[in-house]
C-alpha cells in the first residue's frame, strides 16, 4: 500500500508492460479466448453507438453530442474499440509483440488506451448511478434497450472488464476520470454562455448542471467529482482483491522434471525449476550440481 502512493504511480510505467493487451485470467502468454472477448465487447459499444444515432433526424445530430450519456458510450466504444485492435496487434504482429516484451517499456498508445479505460470506467458508472437516481422520470423518458444500454449496460460492461484485465487500478489514476469530467463541465458551461439550448428549447443541458443558478451548479460539480473519486478507490480495492483471488487459487508453478543432460552440469547452465525462467540459477539445482563437482574433485 506505501508502494501505490510514491509519486512515480501517478504515471504508466509497468512491468511487464504486455499485462495491457493480456487477462489476468490467461495462462499463456496470448489468449484467443480474450482476444474473441475484447472483440465482443468492442462490437457491443459499437452496435450501441450505432442504435443511439440510428433515431437522430435532421438538426437531433447536432443535439446527440451535447449530453454526457452519449460522451460516455462514444468514449467506451472507443476505449474497448482499442483495446481490440492492441490486442490483436499481439497475437498476429510478432514485431510488435517482441518489441513490447524486449523494450519493457508502455508503448504510448498502451498509455492512451490505460487512461480511456481509467476514464471511461469511472465515468459510465457515475453515469448510470445518477441518471437512474436523479435524472430518470418515468413519465418523460422510457426504458427501452437503448436507454438501458447507453445508461445501465455499459457501467456493467465496463465493471465486469475490470475484473478480465490483467493491468492494475492505480489511485492516483483517478485524476483522469476528473479531468473527463472537468472538460464536459466546461463544454457545458460554455455552451450556456452561448445560448445553446436542448431540443425542447432549455438553457440547461441537465437540470442537476443549470448554470441559471452557478452556486448550485457547482455544488454538482464538487459532488461528482467526490463520487468520481470515491469510485475509484472501491474500483481499486476490486483490483486488490482480483490479484488476490488469481494468487490464491489460480496462479501456479510448473515444476520441470528434475533429470537433465550431462551438459546442464556446466557452471552458468542452471536451469530453472520453475516453467518460463529459463536461463536463470536455481538455488536447489545448482546447489546439486556444485556436490558433484566437489565429489568427483574429491575421488
């Protein structure tokens, strides 16, 4: 826990820095069974966006793009959308792939999709959390599968990808969903300011954001922003638990047989005991070895 509040976790360094474009849940190094995934909930947001715009006529296009709910499914589409394409690159572009694990460096554009999903994860929950308790009226707005996807489904989505991937929920990662949610505040406080209006004619986008009365817009911002943050840290917790539960009962090692060839007896040729460290000394092998060096000197 003192480890993730050094001010170098407020960045994107990782290692291994493949574990953006892998599950926590995959035994090998890639996964068709998350690559199938990643492209499934890729094509979800993708077919949600679609279905949201599919009702838009003539000057409703201009409107689409004022409400945060559509920000949001736009930014999860996106997010996801890449995350698929990451993916992919790994499991069929070997130079890529190769360079990543040689480099161990985050490549910039695994740090772009890294904040996305940081971004997008928070703010489609806060999303479903405050439409459905302040903004939803049944006598005005309907229930139907684009409303439930565009404002329950994809904080549902977003949840159960939280739990799929294999990279961590850093807390100082929790600016970026502000700094989201900041940049709609501005839009939406600028376009006041310049007389837009909703399609039914109001000044306001969200009556909770009316800047006709400021002090309590901005009570709404500060709420938000808390909620954003207080979001996070259960999503962190999540994470902690995750990596837990993969440590306790999933995660494993192989033990190789302990016969080997004459020739692993030569100094600097350990070999480990444990699958995939190949090239490293282990303790109880070479301990071995060294005995018999020491007996055949001694006869």
């Amino acid at each position: 826990c003192i480890e993730e509040f050094r001010l170098r976790q407020c960045g994107f360094n990782h290692d291994p820095p493949e574990d953006l474009v892998r599950s926590q849940w995959q035994r090998r190094n890639k996964s068709w069974i998350y690559l199938i995934y990643r492209w499934i909930i890729a094509a979800l947001f993708i077919a949600a966006v679609a279905v949201s715009m599919s009702r838009l006529q003539g000057t409703d296009w201009g409107y689409y793009f004022i409400y945060l709910t559509n920000w949001g499914i736009i930014a999860c589409m996106l997010t996801t959308t890449l995350g698929a394409i990451l993916v992919t690159l790994w499991h069929f572009h070997p130079q890529f792939s190769a360079r990543v694990e040689s480099e161990g460096v985050v490549p910039t554009v695994f740090k772009v999709y890294w904040a996305l999903h940081n971004s997008t994860l928070v703010m489609s929950i806060i999303i479903t959390i405050i439409y459905w308790s302040i903004l939803f009226d049944a006598e005005i707005h309907v229930a139907d599968a684009v409303n439930v996807m565009t404002h329950a489904t994809n904080s549902v989505f977003m949840f159960i990808d939280i739990l799929v991937v294999a990279y961590p929920v850093r807390i100082y990662h929790a600016c970026h969903s502000l700094i989201f949610g900041l940049i709609y505040v501005i839009f939406s406080a600028i376009y006041y300011a310049a007389g837009g209006t909703t399609r039914s004619g109001a000044t306001y986008i969200y009556s909770v954001l009316n800047w006709n009365e400021p002090g309590s817009a901005m009570v709404t911002v500060v709420g938000v922003c808390i909620l954003g943050i207080l979001i996070h840290l259960i999503l962190y917790f999540i994470y902690i638990l995750r990596t837990w539960i993969f440590r306790r009962y999933f995660e494993r090692e192989e033990i190789l047989p302990t016969t080997s060839s004459p020739c692993s007896t030569i100094p600097g040729h350990g070999i480990s005991m444990v699958l995939g460290q190949f090239g490293q000394d282990n303790r109880a092998f070479t301990t071995s070895t060294e005995k018999l060096s020491y007996t055949k000197e001694k006869y």
